[in-house]
C-alpha cells in the first residue's frame, strides 16, 4: 500500500556511487530504512542534502514493505532549516539527538505523539536565537518520558539522583551510577524547566560537560542499543 508521510531523517549509510540507505523516523510507518537512490554529480549533491541529520521530508512509500529493503516513490523537504546545517553548535546538537534517538526507539509501529515531539523539538532548535548549549540535556530528559523511563521529581531536598532506579534518595548509594553533590540541585533545574527555557539554566562547561555524562549513563543502564553512542564526545569538545 503506498502511502505519503512526513518523516525525519536520522542518518544515511553510503550504499554505492548512486545510492545511500537512510534511516528516517516516519510519522505512519514509524523508524524505516529506505535504500535511496541519489544519482551521481551535481543532482546527487542536491539529494544527499536533502539527507542531512533532522532533516525534515514529505515522502511516499510502499507502507507494506517492511521485511523489505523500500525504495521511496518520492522524497522531498517539507521544512526548510535554516540555522541547523550552518550553526556550528546546532549541527552538533541535532547530530547527538539523531543518534540518541536511532539508537533509543529502534524499529516499531507509528508513534503519532512521539513524531510530534521530535517534529517540534528540531523546529525549536533551527528557529531558537537563545544560546543552545543546554537543548540536549532538556531534550534528553523530555525524550526519556517517551521511552518509559522519564526521571522522578524531588521531593524536598533529596541527597542523590539514583541513575538506575530513575528517582531522588537520601539513601546511601551502593553503586557509582548517580547524580550528588551541586549537580543535585542543578539537574532538578533541569527537570522542571519546560523544554523552551532551556537557555534559563545557568550551567557552566565542566558542571553541563558532568550531567551529560550521567544522561547518557542513564539512557545506556536504561536501553541496550546505547552501548555504543559515540556523537556526544564531539559535542563536548564543541561546547567546551
């Protein structure tokens, strides 16, 4: 069955000189991978382009062909992003959250209510003029609730974020996986801003380089297919 959907594209693999496989996140087939045919020369420039992390794409395809590598039937951009492919930092920060989210969601069926908060949540980075050095962090803790396992809220003045039970305690950690100390007060900050006031954090380099650090512990103790994320040690290096 063709059918047409929006879809935001994660990352492409070179298949040969003419065609890449990408992997998009559909708004009716949830996360597919689609052999992609580019061409050779100038209009391959062009198509590739069009593939870019967070890319957002109007495309259609054979909704039926799941066991099946699909090619799309057509493909083209349904928003233009003007800040992300040219903003250092912003390139960056959507090349972290298209790894975080191929690798958290994995294949599965449409998730209206998730491809609209990941829709919004690359709108919100391209359009923004605040500083974005914290939109990851915000981001990441915003796309945990979708993954089932969003961080409880402290109550009163909780000593440690415990990373594997998900929650605020007073008691005394029997393993290295949690949150202590200042950066206590400063990831519940984080928690009970709402995701557009991000840039109302005040964090500095080494304390947002730390809590980085213990989300992705966190997604990693939480989901197998964070083993090997690779994309946040350039984006330390760039926000340092």
């Amino acid at each position: 069955m063709l059918v047409n959907s929006e879809g935001i594209v994660l990352n492409t693999i070179r298949y040969s000189d003419s065609s890449v496989i990408a992997k998009i996140y559909t708004e009716v087939s949830g996360l597919r991978s689609f052999m992609v045919r580019t061409g050779k020369g100038k209009p391959a420039l062009q198509r590739i382009g069009l593939l870019q992390p967070l890319s957002l794409i109007e495309m259609s395809f054979d909704k039926d062909g799941r066991h099946r590598m699909v090619t799309p039937r057509s493909l083209e951009r349904s928003h233009t992003l003007n800040a992300i492919p040219f903003d250092t930092i912003k390139t960056c920060v959507a090349l972290f959250m298209a790894e975080v989210v191929g690798r958290a969601i994995g294949e599965e069926e449409a998730n209206p209510k998730l491809f609209a908060f990941l829709k919004s949540a690359v709108l919100m980075l391209d359009d923004t003029t605040d500083d974005v050095k914290n939109f990851h962090l915000k981001f990441m803790l915003e796309f945990s609730s979708f993954l089932g396992f969003s961080p409880q809220m402290r109550v009163g003045t909780q000593r440690h974020f415990d990373l594997i039970e998900g929650e605020f305690t007073n008691a005394e950690m029997l393993h290295p996986h949690y949150i202590s100390g200042a950066l206590v007060d400063q990831f519940q900050q984080l928690l009970e801003k709402p995701f557009h006031q991000h840039a109302t954090i005040s964090l500095g380099n080494e304390n947002r380089r730390t809590l980085l650090a213990h989300l992705v512990s966190y997604y990693q103790l939480h989901l197998e297919g964070m083993k090997d994320i690779t994309s946040h040690k350039i984006l330390e290096e760039v926000l340092a």
